[in-house]
C-alpha cells in the first residue's frame, strides 16, 4: 500500500480497514500498541480526507461557473 497516492481512494479504504481492526484488537486484547497504531493512522487518514474535502470546496464555485457558462452558450 505504501506505493499507493496517500490520496488514493483504494488506499484511504484500506487504513479505515486497519484502523477498525486495530481499535478491535484494543477491546479485546487491551492492546496499548494497536490502541498507538489505531490512533496515529486515524490522524493521518482524518488529516487526508480533510484535505481532499477543502480542495473539493474549493472547486465547486469553478465547476459552478463552468456549468453555468456552458448552459448560457446554449
């Protein structure tokens, strides 16, 4: 996975998946390493979706103004 764009979709899924086993391992284990792993992934990944999110809201006035600019050409 670590080839994989921080920002890819496919790897994003991925850490959610690892980071729900680890907060599993934590309850049933008492596992203070995954309880660290868990925690730290779940920064990262918080961290990247955040960023993708405000580069979309960014773009959305430019795709309104596009769609709109198309629709008044017509």
């Amino acid at each position: 996975m670590s080839r994989l764009d921080e920002r890819a979709p496919l790897r994003l899924a991925y850490e959610i998946v690892l980071v729900t086993m680890d907060r599993a391992a934590v309850r049933m284990l008492d596992d203070q390493a995954a309880a660290t792993r868990s925690h730290a992934l779940r920064q990262r990944t918080t961290t990247v979706r955040i960023t993708i999110a405000l580069g979309h809201h960014r773009a959305q006035p430019r795709r309104d103004a596009e769609g709109a600019a198309r629709m008044a050409r017509m």
